[in-house]
C-alpha cells in the first residue's frame, strides 16, 4: 500500500512539473513570425558593416563597447521596442533605452 501510494505521489510531481516547465521559445529573427520577431524598417538600405548579418549580431556590442559607434548611431535606424530588446530580453542583457 505504502509503495503505491509513494507512486502515485511520484507521477503527480511529474504531472506538475510537465504542466510548469518553460516552453520552448523562438528564437528573435530579423522579419520572422511570432512576438519575437525583430523589425526593421524596409525602406532603410543597411549599412555595408551590418553584412553578413550573423556576425554582427553576436559582435556589435564589441564594436559599441570599442567606441567604434555609439548607441545613438544605431537608434537612427532601430525602434528599441521593435527591433533591439526582443532580442536583449531574449540573451538576458540589458534593453536598450532612448
């Protein structure tokens, strides 16, 4: 009796574990789908030092921090709210505010 009562307690934990694990969430992509989804604005050409794209969003707060440009260079072309702190509160690192 003891043993099933202890199994019963067993997959309840499981039960409530699974019910409140994190989702998975996607991942913040330029023009992708979902509240994620990082925007910006078309009618801005990117500059030639934005390519490739995949390098420069895992580096551009070393070319920040270098000096190389500062944040008010980037908040001529990005919203904050639409573009930037999706991503930042994805990774965990501070927004961006103007």
């Amino acid at each position: 009796m003891r043993k099933v009562a202890l199994s019963l307690v067993a997959v309840g934990i499981l039960l409530l574990v699974a019910a409140w694990y994190p989702h998975y969430v996607e991942k913040p992509v330029k023009d992708g789908k979902g509240p994620l989804s990082v925007y910006v604005d078309p009618s801005l050409s990117a500059p030639e030092y934005h390519s490739p794209l995949d390098w420069w969003e895992l580096h551009h707060a070393d070319i920040l921090n270098r000096g190389d440009l500062t944040q008010s260079d980037c908040l001529q072309c990005h919203d904050p709210e639409r573009s930037c702190n999706h991503c930042h509160r994805y990774v965990g690192v501070a927004e961006i505010t103007p």
